[in-house]
C-alpha cells in the first residue's frame, strides 16, 4: 500500500511578506505569490511569476523547482535571472505556441 501520513512531509511555510498582503509598486498580490511559494496551485500575473522566482532563488532552490511552482519552464527562469529578474522578449516562434 503506498500512501502518505497526513503530516509526514511538512516542509517550512515559505512567507512572500509577514506584514503586506499587496505591493503598488510592482502590482503583485503577494498572497497569490505566497500560495506559488509553497506550492499551492495559483494563476500568477507576469510580475508575480518573476516576484516568485526571484524569492525562490534567493532561497536555493533550483531551476526546475522554480519553474514548477511559477508554471513555466527551467529556460524561461534563467532567461529572466540573466536577465536581472527583468522580463525578457519572446522568441517570435514562441509567441506564436503560446497563442499571441
């Protein structure tokens, strides 16, 4: 039987923010980036997915992990940490998967 104690994989409760709940200046819920930190599923704005990221990384975690909790993958992530956290350019081909 494979199954999971309830509680038996209780990794810390990452914080985005212990006093605000929203950042005016960047316009990014910091609720919604809290639920992507520890894995919650949540739909994220771009701002919020490079918010995320970059509080991700800040905290070790990898390439692949990060892009698994913002919804993007592994090249995009480093595109932006290249970048300085900014947002990069699509390529054309990739706007058009992606439906722009």
């Amino acid at each position: 039987m494979i199954a999971t104690r309830i509680g038996a994989d209780r990794s810390p409760y990452l914080h985005a923010s212990t006093t605000h709940t929203y950042d005016e200046a960047g316009d990014i819920d910091l609720i919604a980036v809290e639920h992507a930190l520890n894995g919650q599923p949540v739909t994220l704005t771009p701002a919020e997915q490079l918010y995320t990221a970059r509080l991700l990384h800040d905290r070790g975690y990898d390439l692949t992990a990060i892009g698994r909790r913002v919804r993007t993958d592994r090249y995009t992530v480093a595109a932006w940490r290249n970048n300085g956290w900014q947002p990069v350019a699509l390529h054309p081909k990739s706007r058009k998967k992606a439906g722009r």
